[in-house]
C-alpha cells in the first residue's frame, strides 16, 4: 500500500544514500522517490563529489541552496524528473501551501547564485576540491582528533568530504567542549556539534585562510588533549521505544509534569528530540523506560542539548496520568 518514499540524503554530517539503487527498486515497483538533499545542493556540480539525487533517478528533489551554496538564507529549490510523479497535482498543492507574497529579494537571490556557478563554478570547485584535499592531508597526523572519511566505515556508500566531522571520541573533549573551545579560543563558529564529535561546513567561498586558520586551531587544540581510548560510551544510536497510545490521543489527555528521572514506565505526553537531527527520542503516547532515561541525561551532563515540547527537559516531561489511561 505504500504510495511514496521519501529519504534524506546526505545527512547533516554528509553521509550520502545509494539513490540509485534505492531508486531502481522503487521504480520497479511503480513508488516515487523524494530526495530532501537540503544538505547537497552543490552535488553533481562537480566530478570532485557524488552524483545528485536527481542524476541518480529521484523523482523529487528538494535543494536548500543556502546551505551550500552561496545565496540567501530560505532559498531552495525543488526539482521533478520522470512520469512517476503528476506535475498538476505539486502545482496544486504548492499553490496552497505557497506564500501570495514573495520576498523577491530571495528570488533574487537564486538567480544571483545560479548565474555566479554559471559564469565562474567550474573553476571554484577545482580549487575548493585542492584546498578540501590539501586540508584533509595537512591533518592525518593529529595525535587524538581525526577526520572521518568514509575508509574508515564500511557503512557508509558514499560521503561528502566538505562536511569536515571532527571525531573526539577518544579524548577528554566531547564535540561541545571542542566547539566552544574554537569558537572561545579561536574565534572560528563551527555548524553542530554532538557527543563524540563537532561539525565544520565548508563551501566554494571559503577561501586558503579559511582553512589555514582552522587547521591551525585543530592542531593546537589537539595537542591539548588527553587520549582516553575506551573510556567514552558510544552516544550514536538512542533507544528505540514502543508506541502503545496514539500521539494525537496521549497529547489530549490529562496529564501533569513530574521530574524526569522518575519517568520510567509512564507514558509521555510530549516530543522530545536533539537537534541535529530533529528526530524525535520520545513521542507522546510511549513509555520511557529507564534505558532512555540514562541516554539522555548522559548527553546532557556531557553538553548535548535536549529539547522538548514544553521546554522542560531534561528537568521535567509531561506525562500522562495514568488513572485515565
């Protein structure tokens, strides 16, 4: 029964999907493929990273262009190839959903950044591919921080290299400390950052000082660390639970806000979410159990932000009074 499928590549930190592949089998089955490539505008812009979703056989395909590309902040694009997906029924839907107001600034701002990779593209990406390789080089010999590149994880299909993920899992440095250390110390904003690393994003604009001032700064920094191998817990994937009450029923049923670590065995009445990724950890309707408990403190005591409906983690979630249930 399924109608569409809709996936999200590449990730925030760069890691890109198999789409032609995953689209082939759709297609197989007559089922659309929307690509959120958000984070890849730049892709297939250049032989020197993957190919786009779009050259890879998605249907849709939306693009931030902001994010990697140089234009203003909420311009994207999206893009529809193929006889899968009925172009009457998005002009339909865009024009509800659709602004009746808008900002030709932005609009002004997606041509400015199309005709600027028109006219001078091709020659920024070959310099910005030498200055991404020439950076990855110049810190292979980091004593405790490390780049990740896609040799090191048999998972990954492919990566976007100018996402530059700074891995701190073996050190005294969680990705927070490390960001407010650049950031402090250095003056330099990193994108994110997440328990066992911090995020740099990197664009066709950043020019050889860019990148010789962070270099600079990863290598001092990382000769302040302490190696701490195996003393860190993996904080990647946060436990999976079980939806027993519909989100709609338990978001409209009485309930009360308690501390959190006493949540366990009852049924949350709000999201509860990191961003990056904005996937929710807790959804109204599941029982938190103590395993989702311990995640989730353990990322806060170590400066991961947890974010919820009603503010109140990680002190307080609501939930439901279970008389009612």
């Amino acid at each position: 029964d399924i109608k569409l499928a809709v996936i999200t590549s590449p990730t925030y930190e760069g890691v890109i999907s198999d789409v032609k592949s995953i689209s082939h089998i759709l297609h197989s089955i007559h089922i659309p493929l929307i690509v959120d490539e958000a984070h890849g505008s730049h892709l297939g812009l250049s032989g020197g990273f993957p190919a786009s979703a779009l050259a890879s056989g998605a249907d849709i395909v939306i693009n931030s262009l902001h994010k990697t590309l140089p234009s203003l902040t909420q311009t994207a694009l999206m893009h529809i190839k193929g006889n899968l997906v009925c172009d009457d029924k998005i002009k339909h839907s865009v024009n509800i959903f659709q602004s009746s107001s808008p900002s030709y600034i932005l609009m002004a701002s997606i041509d400015n950044c199309i005709r600027f990779l028109t006219r001078d593209g091709e020659d920024l990406f070959l310099k910005f591919i030498k200055r991404l390789d020439s950076f990855y080089n110049s810190l292979i010999d980091m004593e405790n921080f490390e780049l990740f590149l896609p040799d090191t994880c048999t998972e990954v299909f492919a990566f976007d290299k100018s996402r530059l993920v700074i891995l701190c899992k073996n050190t005294d440095y969680t990705g927070k400390k490390l960001m407010n250390t650049l950031q402090k110390d250095y003056g330099l904003q990193l994108e994110m950052s997440a328990p066992n690393y911090a995020l740099a994003i990197t664009g066709i604009c950043d020019t050889d000082n860019s990148f010789d001032v962070l270099k600079t700064a990863l290598k001092s920094v990382d000769r302040q660390t302490v190696y701490t191998a195996g003393k860190n817990k993996n904080y990647s994937v946060p436990p999976i639970l079980c939806q027993e009450i519909n989100p709609g029923k338990a978001i409209n049923i009485d309930g009360r806000s308690i501390s959190f670590d006493e949540c366990a065995f009852k049924f949350s009445q709000e999201y509860v979410w990191m961003y990056p990724p904005g996937i929710p950890i807790i959804v109204p309707g599941q029982r938190v159990t103590q395993e989702v408990i311990d995640y989730l403190l353990s990322i806060s005591q170590i400066g991961g932000e947890i974010n919820s409906t009603s503010g109140g983690m990680p002190y307080t979630l609501k939930v439901i009074n279970q008389t009612l249930i």
